[in-house]
C-alpha cells in the first residue's frame, strides 16, 4: 500500500470543505461555508471512521519498540524481519438513546410480630408477608458499543470513549478501500439493538425479587457505525510469521506473539547420561534398558508429534523425528526455547 | 461490494424559499421563520410538517407531539375523552364539547439529561388532555426539535401505560393486554413560565 495514497473524503457539497463529525449528531455545519448537512445513511444508519493518527512508520516504531521492551529474547528481536503491513478498519455498532418501558415486580415482604411466650415474655418474630406488587416506569439513557463482527483476532474490544472524543469522517467505502481493507458488518443492526436492550434490562434486577416482568424500548435511537483503524504487521523468523496488531489512533500493541526468550538447560540431559553412564558402569543389564528405554520415549514423541500434539513442550526446537541427529540434540541441547511471549 | 457512498448529506434549506434553515446538531425538525414553516428530514428530502403554536403566556416554548389514540383493554375499547378520563380514574368532568373527540397523548418533541422527567411531562399533559387553542403569534425561542414522530411513538406508548390507575398497572394481565393504536401525530409548541425551577402553564393550571 503507498503511504502517501491520494483519497477522497467526504466533503462540503457547496464548498467542498472538509467536514468533521461528532458522534450522535445529526446534523453538521461546513465551516468554511456556514451550510447545515442533515448525515443520514442507509436504513437511517450513519456510517463514519475514525482516520488513523498513526502512519505506517510510526505503527512499525511501535511494534519495533515492544518487540524490544515486551519480553523477547535479545537474539530473537534482532532476528525478526518485517514482512508486510496493512491498514484495516474494523467496525463498531454504536447506538446512543433512551430504553424506555416499565418494570412490573413481585418482591417477598417480611413483617414483624410480637408473640408472648409460656412467662409472659413478649418478643419478636419475623414472619413472611403478604407479596409485594408494584409498578414502575423505566428511562435511561443507552450509551452502547460493540464490535460487528469477530474482532477477537485483533484485540480490540470497544471504542466508546474514543468515538465520543474524537472527530469522525464520513465514510465513503470505495475510496477508502482503495488504501485499506475495510471490514463489512456481519452483526446486524437488529442484533445490536437486542443487545442494548438486554444491558439495560440486566440492570433492572432487584435483592429479593420474587418474579420480575419488564417491557423496554429504545427510542431517540442514533444508531452509527464506525470503523477504527489498526495496523496488522507481520515479522518472520526463519519460516514462521508472528503478528502484530497496533491501534491506528494511539499506537498501543493490541495484540502481538512473538518467540519467548531462550533458557539454558543443563540438568535433562546432564542427568539421563549420567545415569545411563553410571548404570553401563555398574550393571551392563540395566544400563541397556535404560537406552532402550530411552529410544523407545524418543519414538513415542515422534509417534505424538505425527498425531498433532505439541511436541516443542517436550523437546523444545527438536520437531525433526527419531533421527541420530534427533537423539543427539535432544541429549547434547543445551539451549531451550521458553514460551512464547503473547500480548492482547 | 458495490457502494458509492455510505454516508449521506442532505442540505438544510428551505425547499419553498431556498435559504438556509438554522438547525443545532441534534434537530429533527428544521423551522423557516420567513415561510412560518417546519420541515423534517424525510429520506434525501424535506418534507413539511404541520406545527402549531398553543395560546398561552410563558417565555419558554416546548414542543410536543400531539397523538390522538385509542386504548383497547380486555375491558373494552377506550377512543374517546370521557372514556380514556374512566380508565385513567379522572374525576374531573369533561366538557360537553370534548366529550366525543378522542383523547390526545402528548410526547416531548425536545431532549432531556432526565428522561424520567420526560415521561412525567407528557403523562401530565396526557392526564390533563388541555383543548388547544392555537396561537395567532410567529415561533421564536423555541426549544430545539430532536425526537423525531416515531421515537415519539415509542415514548408515548409508555406515556399512556403511566397514565392508568395504579391499582391497574399492578395488574400484569391488564398492562400486556393493552393495545395502544395511535393516529397521525402533530407537532405542537407549548409555552411554559418558569418560576422557582418549575415550569408553570396557567392555561392548563399545570406545573412540572
């Protein structure tokens, strides 16, 4: 992608100025012109971005700066190439608004009775009343975000408080897609406003309710999408490739995997040629069952790896099979990949 | 995927004169003070609503969305004042004059930080269902327009189920039979004085 790709905004019909958005309005002013725009979209729904802050550079510093401070290993770092890069916009749900209904409850009551006891004592009981019915009108505000569609690979969960501060841009698809790869929606409009309502009844609930019936609506409802830049960068290591996702607006690794840091390890095999020395030294009988005991473990590893099982939680970089070569890292290898480093 | 544009602008101006509507950034309705008349945003175009300034003295103006309803219960069909003023317990008697008319439900065309608030104010002046007097005076100083005729809607449902009885509201059966049908709503700005942080309509001996 060219970094310094040509794109058209939208922009000022009468002037052609540039136009900034604020979330939840719905109407907004060219400054340059003083001319009101009503923004509407398809089906009512308003669809803006969010334009990235950070430029490619910058997203690669950053990536390049956690690769060095987040955990890696020294010697991994410097062995990590960058690939490739991609601008993408992810799409949120917003929707601001009132749910309005009512709320019928039946709540348990406890009333208190005095009793006199077998002395002439009077005290207190508590004793289970009649239900307590009643009726209430419900109106709150509705301030909800969620991501449209599966966003879990990218490690970012909402965008409530930076869509309510910062600008928006008039989204115009084809321009946009010509310099990045612009996620479609998958959840629809109705799902979101499900979920909207379903917050705002989960807060409904009461201590000591019996049975609760509710009815909610949204209204004044201004439902927008808005899509939010993140950076996608690849690094390679030998054949493998790590990503790295960077949030477009504030430059904060949202989620990354990289090598975990190389460790020495001295006593796995130290220890099992000891023992099969001292065993060969002392008892010829015994220290051959040890090393066909210890070939057959080696041929079992191999047999799980076939079968998909994560073999480097055993033997660390040895994946190659029961090979002499196999036999020979696996006893003489001294260095052992830990886990790797993951963030988001 | 084929799209031109997702996002649309539509000029604020008004389509019988050609100037441009003064409008804030949350407005439904957009008022031309030189035609004395309301547009609203209706797909690409303006479409003129009917508006109505209510006769009365008070400095602040409110707009209201004005629904003639019917209510249907298990109890029977409520489409008329009298009716509505039996269902609702009001003992006040109802003119001779309004008596067939069906009642009136009033919904806040305007905001709030406190939407409960808002719901008080259109069950009271849904409550009092005032006759209307139009005012022979032009539109100044009003509060801006920014519930649209159909989140109205949706707000005046719930006025109307807050507007019956209490001892009815506790009954479930009666509130999810009920079945509200609503006509064609009209806008209507309502003056209020304000004294001591309440608003105050002596025409219809109000006070929220």
């Amino acid at each position: 992608m060219p970094e310094n790709a040509e794109y058209q905004a939208i922009t000022c019909l009468k002037c052609g100025g540039a136009l900034d958005f604020r979330e939840g309005e719905r109407n907004i002013l060219c400054k340059s012109c003083k001319t009101m725009f009503a923004a509407t979209g398809e089906a009512g729904i308003t669809r803006f971005y969010l334009e990235e802050k950070l430029k490619f550079p910058d997203a690669r510093s950053a990536a390049r700066k956690f690769i060095a401070t987040g955990g890696v290993d020294e010697e991994v770092a410097q062995s990590l190439h960058f690939q490739a890069s991609e601008l993408c916009f992810l799409p949120f749900w917003r929707l601001l608004g009132y749910a309005i209904g009512w709320r019928w409850m039946e709540k348990e009551t406890v009333v208190k009775e005095q009793e006199v006891d077998e002395n002439g004592r009077t005290y207190e009981v508590e004793k289970r009343g009649a239900n307590e019915v009643s009726f209430e009108t419900v109106a709150t505000r509705v301030d909800f975000s969620s991501p449209a569609c599966d966003l879990s690979s990218y490690g970012l969960r909402g965008i409530a408080t930076v869509s309510a501060v910062l600008p928006l841009k008039g989204i115009c698809y084809e321009s946009l897609a010509k310099r990045s790869t612009v996620f479609d929606p998958v959840k629809p409009s109705e799902q979101v406003r499900k979920e909207a309502l379903a917050l705002a009844r989960s807060g409904l609930k009461q201590k000591d309710m019996l049975r609760m019936e509710n009815e909610l609506t949204l209204s004044d409802e201004r439902l927008a999408l808005i899509s939010y830049p993140v950076w996608k960068l690849s690094f390679t290591l030998k054949d493998r490739i790590y990503p790295v996702v960077v949030d477009g607006i504030n430059g904060n690794i949202l989620k990354a995997r990289f090598p975990g840091r190389s460790k020495i390890r001295l006593f796995a095999p130290m220890f099992i040629i000891t023992l099969a020395a001292f065993l060969l030294a002392f008892n010829m009988l015994l220290g051959t069952l040890v090393t066909v005991i210890l070939f057959y473990y080696i041929a079992c590893l191999e047999k799980a790896r076939r079968s998909g099982a994560a073999l480097d939680d055993f033997l660390g970089v040895w994946t190659e099979g029961p090979s002499w070569d196999g036999l020979m890292m696996f006893l003489f290898r001294l260095i052992e990949r830990g886990k790797e480093v993951e963030h988001g | 995927m084929a799209r031109s544009q997702d996002l649309w602008l539509v000029p604020i101006v008004c389509p019988e004169c050609g100037r441009g509507l003064p409008a804030k950034e949350d407005d439904v309705i957009f008022f031309c003070a030189a035609c004395q008349a309301a547009w609203e945003l209706s797909g690409d175009n303006l479409a003129r609503r009917e508006l109505f300034v209510v006769s009365g003295a008070g400095n602040l103006q409110f707009p209201f969305w004005v629904f003639p309803f019917k209510v249907t219960t298990p109890d029977g069909n409520f489409d008329t004042l009298e009716a509505f003023h039996i269902l609702i317990g009001n003992v006040n008697p109802v003119p001779e004059t309004q008596r067939g008319k069906p009642p009136l439900l009033f919904a806040p065309a305007f905001s709030s930080g406190r939407p409960q608030q808002m719901l008080r104010t259109g069950k009271l002046l849904t409550v009092r269902n005032p006759s209307l007097t139009v005012a022979k005076r032009q539109l100044t100083g009003t509060s801006p327009i920014t519930l649209g005729e159909a989140a109205a809607k949706e707000m005046a449902r719930i006025i109307a189920i807050t507007t019956i009885t209490s001892e009815r509201q506790k009954n479930l059966r009666f509130v999810k039979s009920l079945s509200l049908q609503f006509g064609r709503g009209r806008l209507c700005i309502i003056p209020f004085d304000l004294r001591e942080n309440r608003l105050f309509n002596a025409e219809f001996n109000l006070e929220i």
